[in-house]
C-alpha cells in the first residue's frame, strides 16, 4: 500500500491533470500531476484564496462577471433557495414560460437601451451572440431580404468560441483548427488609434478619426453589396487589444449607416453591461442606438450561468408577426435559477449603489493607470470605468518585442511578479502584448491605488530590464 505524499490541492491538481479539459489552455502542459494548475479555493469581497491559502486581489473580476465580488453568497443562496422549493426547471418553450423568466425581461427592459423591449434568454455570451445572428437572419428573411447572409465585425474582435460566434472573431489561430467560418464576415478597423502610422488618425481629432473609421466602414458595405449585410456587431469598449474606446460620434454614425443601408445593429455587452463602464448598458456612455444588445457574465454577477440577447421593437415586430415561429432555443434558457438570481443581482446593483460606486471612483482610476505610461514599457493606457490597459511595447524598433524580450518579461516576469505580489490581472502575449484590469465593481479606492501601485512596481522592474 502506498501514502499519497500530496497535500489536498496537490491531489485535486493531479485529479484535474487526468481528468479535466480546460479552457483555452495548452492542458498537456499541466504537468503530470497538475503543478502547473492554479487552484482557486475561495473568494470574499474583491479577493480570492488559492489552495495554499494565499489571497490574491482578483483583478479580472474572475473573468469580467464577478462584479460583486464574492461576499454577497447568503443573499444568493436566500434567492437560490427560495426558487429551488418553488420550481427548479421549467424550459421556455413551446408557449410555455415561468414567472422568474418572465419577471427577470421585464425588469431589464426597464433599464436597456431606448427601444429595448425583449428578450431571449441563453446559456452564456457566444449562445447570445449565436441568437443575435439568427434573429438578425430571420429578420431579414421575413421582410423578403433573403440575401442578407453577410456581418461585418472589426479587427480583433472577440465574439465567441462556438462556430457561428467564431465567424465573427478576428483570430486565425482560433477559427482555422476548423475550416471555413459558418457566417461570411467582413472586418473593418476597430477604434485603437495608438500604433498608427504618424500621419493617420492618431494625430486627427476626434471628429476626422470618427469620419475617416465610417467612411471606410461605408465603403466596405459598398463593396460587399448593401443587400448582403445582415448586421454588423462591435462592443461598446473592444475587449481584445486591450480595452479600445471609441472616438466621440462613432456610435451614432454606425447607427446612421445602419439605418442607410438597411443592417442591424449589434451591440456586444457580455463585458461592458452590468456597470463595468459606469453604466447598465457601456453602449450608453458612447450614445449607442443597437437594435439588439448581447449580455453574459455580470448579469448574475458570477453567481450562476446567464447569458441574453435583447432585441428592440423594431424587429420584434417582425419576428412576432402572426404565423412567424422563432425556431430557435436552448433547453436551459432562463433557468429559474440563473433568473433567480440575475434578479437579485440588479436589486443589489441598485440598492448598494454600485453604478455609483463606479462613476465616484473612475477619475481617480483613471489618473492612477494614466500615469503608468511614464513607464517605457507602457506605449499605451486606455479604458474606461473599472476596465483598463496597458499596451506594452519592447526593444526592437518600432515597438516590437524580440523573442528573448517577450519571453523573459511578457511570459515570464511580468505575469510572476503580479502573482507573487498578490493581483490577478491579465497578461496577454499576443500579437499586442498587454496588461488588463476589470476589478469587482465594489472596489473602494484604496484598493484601486494598490492595484495600480502593484502595477507600477511590476512594469517598472520590467522596463528595468527591457
């Protein structure tokens, strides 16, 4: 007989290096017993304690849901519970509703976008971003515009991992594993003006930058065919490339070229909604106008799956038509749990005051994170609300970094020192190497300055070393 030596985490790593798929991780390089796995164990407020029980600043808010952080678990059980002895499942499906689902769309109606009023409930954001797509077909396909079988989404761009949400992501490394996309996508540029070559549009104002990014959007419908395009989608605030805003009147001149050639338009929210920008819905910050809003992650605040495509009047009025069936659905959309609980999460939104606890403190985040671009490391910081990045540049000319400088500070000592100085944040080292924060909504400032002071000491021993 033999005595495991391992301590619990190290069994639980050896069990998941046998047993557990990953996501979006090289997973044979796990280690043959999982030493190379970082085992969460528990979470209160904004931190989190790994197996070994040090605690972490969670950084990422898990990865963009946690937007409470982790200390409001009795509420949740006392609504989990509460919905569990009432009904545990019932699908919305076939005429067939239950009153959490029901009550849950018509509480975010109330605080959507003008014009917003329905929802279609699914499992997480590519599900919603795969409804987005159907609906947008089915749209169309009911109003006799059979050949609007085309999107156009921006360079960079991430929208979702299963086939049809792939189509829509701008990675060759992820989309061509698996052939040819499912949606004929057109991309066009995204709105990061740091990088550009000197006499383009980072030395423009606001106003040329924001005409010359539609004017080259308008061209590329043209060239398309405007009867071929049945929607274009962007995010608020592009995620991938490190939290890239839009200029001024980007977003009211993508709803007017919208309207011009007759193509929906896709707001994606599973990131910036649920007050990661200051706001319900980030689209309001930048005066957004979508007809169809996708959420995700923040909607329960982490605390349960959700995801939702919200839909404007417009074209429910199509797609509701007498005789038209929406054949479309998940089994578990609007779970009575997951609805459960996304209710509760607003109702504690609202009565701890979290939007303004966002707006109070995104000028001073904002100061903190600006200022880390007196580092030499740091070409670039942009964000909004409690959503922020550092894009990194290296040795080489022109920014670039050498394959010795990438893996000595991008892989190597950047993403270590953050750990060993106890912040999760995200570090990518890709294309654009960057460092990305989105803590709990329920920061307080003094945990702000620590993030970005650890920050600062981090980049600044990089730069050190650059």
């Amino acid at each position: 007989m033999t005595t495991s030596t391992r301590t619990p985490t190290g069994e639980l790593s050896a069990t998941a290096a046998r047993h557990l798929l990953l996501n979006m991780t090289p997973n044979g390089s796990l280690g043959q017993d999982g030493e190379n796995l970082f085992v969460v164990q528990r979470g209160e407020g904004p931190y989190i304690w790994d197996g070994t029980g040090r605690r972490y600043i969670d950084g990422l808010s898990g990865l963009y849901c946690c937007q409470l952080g982790y200390s409001y678990a009795p509420e949740f059980a006392e609504a989990a519970d509460k919905q569990l002895r009432e009904l545990c499942f019932s699908p919305l499906w076939s005429a067939s509703a239950h009153p959490t689902a029901i009550e849950l769309s018509e509480r975010l109606a109330r605080i959507a976008p003008v014009d917003i009023e329905h929802t279609f409930f699914s499992g997480g954001g590519a599900e919603a971003v795969e409804t987005a797509w159907k609906i947008a077909r089915k749209y169309h396909a009911l109003r006799g515009e059979l050949g609007r079988t085309k999107a156009i989404s921006r360079r960079g761009a991430y929208h979702g991992l299963t086939i049809g949400a792939l189509s829509l992501t701008d990675d060759p490394g992820l989309r061509e594993p698996y052939g040819p996309g499912a949606i004929e996508t057109r991309f066009v540029s995204n709105t990061n003006r740091f990088g550009l070559v000197p006499e383009a549009p980072e030395f423009l104002d606001d106003d040329a930058y924001t005409a010359m990014l539609l004017a080259e959007l308008e061209a590329a419908i043209l060239a398309e065919g405007p009867e071929t395009i049945a929607m274009l989608i962007a995010e608020p605030v592009q995620n991938r490339g490190g939290c890239i805003t839009p200029p001024e009147g980007y977003w009211p001149g993508l709803r007017t070229l919208a309207d011009r050639y007759g193509f929906l338009l896709v707001a994606d929210e599973v990131i910036t909604a649920f007050g990661r920008l200051g706001e319900w819905f980030g689209g309001d910050r930048y005066g957004a106008r979508p007809d169809i809003v996708t959420v995700a992650k923040g909607i329960t605040a982490g605390y349960a799956p959700m995801g939702a495509t919200l839909v404007s009047s417009r074209v429910t009025e199509v797609i509701n038509q007498p005789g038209a069936v929406l054949n479309h659905g998940y089994t578990f959309a609007g779970h009575p749990l997951s609805a459960a609980i996304a209710l509760r999460s607003l109702e504690i939104m609202e009565r701890d005051r979290i939007l303004e606890n966002v707006r109070g403190q995104q000028d001073h985040l904002a100061a903190r994170m600006t200022s880390l671009a007196d580092l030499p490391i740091v070409g670039d910081v942009r964000g909004a609300g409690f959503f922020y990045a550092c894009e990194l540049v290296g040795d080489l000319e022109g920014g670039g970094f050498s394959d010795t400088a990438r893996a000595d500070l991008v892989a190597g000592l950047i993403p270590r020192r953050l750990r060993e100085a106890g912040l999760l944040a995200r570090v990518y080292n890709r294309a654009a190497p960057l460092v990305q924060i989105a803590p709990p909504l329920i920061s307080d400032r003094d945990l702000l300055d620590r993030i970005a002071d650890i920050l600062a000491e981090t980049l600044d021993e990089a730069s050190a070393r650059l």
